[in-house]
C-alpha cells in the first residue's frame, strides 16, 4: 500500500473539499464579499465626503480672499476719506489762523496809528505850550537881538529835550 494510492481516500477527501468549499461559499464567502463590499463603499463615501469638503473648503476660501479684498478696499477707503476730511480740517485751521493774524496785525496797526495820533497831538499840545510860553518871556523882555537869540537857542533846547 506504499505506492499504491488509495482511491477511496483521495474521493472522500475530494467529496470533503468540495463539501469545505461549498460551505464556505455559502456562509463564510458571501459574509466577507458582503462586508468587504461594505468596506469599499464606505471608503468610497468618505472619498467622496472629502472631495466635497475639499470643494466647500475652496469655496470658503475663495469667499474669504474676496472678503479680505472688500474689507481692505473699504479700509483703504476709509483712510483716504480721513486723510480727506484731516486735510479740509487743516486747511479750514489755516484760514482762519489767517483771518485772526490779519485781524491782529489790522488791529495792531489801528492801535499804532491811534497812538501816533495821541503823540502828534501832545507833540502839538507842547509845541503850543512851549510857543506860548516862549512868546510870553519875549514880550516880558526887552527885544532886542542878542536876547531874541538867546531865547530862540532856549526854546531849540526845550523842544529838543521834549523829544
């Protein structure tokens, strides 16, 4: 029986892998092709899940970029009505600064004038008072020359230590 093959054995083990075979192939193989189809659709979904955040992530993105473009476009909008409006403010500062200096320097020179007014008219009121008092001592004194003289040098000296 060494060499010889035994045939009932070799069909009982073939009748035992065929009956192997088709058990597995009934409750084994269909129960894993089932689950590893599972497995593969699920994997797919989740492919397909991230596809589609990836697009709404793109879309968030591309909505932000145009977002931060608004904002910086009304930012720089903003900037430049104040740069605007800080320029009309100063340029309204420095118009009336130069109104008020006019109107000082109008003042001032008003205020000048008025006191050279005053000073011509005191200058007049003690030429007057000088005259007179010059004319007085002359017709007290006698006229002649070398006194005239004398009192026209004193009235040059009074006048002179007036100024």
């Amino acid at each position: 029986m060494n060499g010889l093959i035994d045939v009932r054995q070799v069909l009982t083990q073939i009748l035992g892998f065929l009956l192997m075979v088709w058990i597995l192939r009934r409750y084994a193989w269909g129960p894993l092709m089932a689950l590893l189809d599972e497995r593969r659709n699920a994997i797919a979904g989740e492919f397909e899940e991230a596809k589609r955040l990836q697009v709404e992530a793109e879309a968030s993105k591309s909505r932000f970029e145009q977002e931060m473009r608004s904002i910086d476009a009304h930012a720089r909008q903003k900037l430049n009505e104040a740069v605007t409006e800080g320029q009309k403010v100063a340029a309204e500062i420095k118009t009336q600064a130069q109104h008020e200096a006019q109107a000082r320097l109008q003042r001032a020179e008003d205020e000048i004038e008025r006191e050279r007014e005053k000073a011509k008219e005191t200058l007049k009121d003690q030429v007057i008072h000088m005259s007179i008092r010059t004319a007085e001592k002359i017709l007290r004194q006698k006229l002649d020359d070398p006194a005239q003289r004398k009192l026209v040098s004193e009235f040059v000296d009074e006048v002179g230590a007036v100024k």
